[in-house]
C-alpha cells in the first residue's frame, strides 16, 4: 500500500536534485546533464572493474538516456551546423556506451566520459563568457 521508507540521505538527496532542478537556469541544466551522465560512467567502469553486471548495465543504460533524451533531445535544429555536429557527437557517444556495454570494456567508457568531460568544460566556459557580457 505504502511505498518502503528511504532513507534521509536519500531523502535529503533527491530533495537537493528537486531544489536545484528548479532553481536551475536553463544553461545550468545542461551542465547537469552533462555531470549526472559523466558520474553514471564513472559507476559503471567502477562496476565494469567489479565484475557487477546488474550495476554496470543500470549505470550504461542511465548514461544513454541522459545523452539521448536530455542532451541531444535538447538540441535546437536551428542551430545549423553546431547542432548538426554536436547530435552526431551524442550518436557517436551513444554507440560507445553501446560497445561498452556489450563487450564489457573499459575503453569506451572512458572515451564517452572524456568526450562528454569536453564538451562540459567547454559549456562550462561559455556560461563564464555570457555572465561576463
């Protein structure tokens, strides 16, 4: 009838998600996209290197969505050739995590994550240079 009772620190972890989620802009959002898909690598190389099957493919298949159905979704197709080439970067990182997952290998893992560690620096930066203006 009732759900089971969480803990606080998860309590207290999704109410912090739920907070920052609305106090977010909308450049910070994107930024913890990239964050949350980057942490859910960073779980599953250590399940990879565990040999946690269940945990590794949560952990992939929590990546894949956050890039197919938050940063790619989010992309604006009138944004030309920038759009056009960061969705085929986000394709080309989904099919790592796919390879990944599949092969059970590390080095996809950390290529997604670097890419994706990239491309938040370089988000990361333009936020700096637009507060700045």
């Amino acid at each position: 009838m009732f759900a089971p009772p969480r803990s606080r620190v998860s309590s207290y972890q999704t109410l912090s998600v739920e907070t920052g989620l609305a106090d977010a802009s909308p450049h910070k959002l994107i930024e913890m996209l990239y964050d949350g898909a980057i942490e859910a690598i960073v779980r599953a190389r250590g399940a990879l290197e565990r040999g946690d099957v269940p945990t590794r493919i949560a952990a992939i298949t929590k990546a894949l969505r956050i890039v197919d159905e938050g940063l790619k979704a989010a992309l604006d197709p009138r944004g030309g050739e920038l759009a056009t080439n960061l969705s085929d970067l986000y394709a080309y990182i989904s099919r790592r995590l796919l390879t990944a997952n599949l092969q059970s290998s590390d080095a996809p893992l950390a290529e997604a994550a670097e890419l994706l560690g990239q491309l938040r620096d370089g988000w990361k930066g333009i936020a700096a240079s637009a507060a700045a203006q």
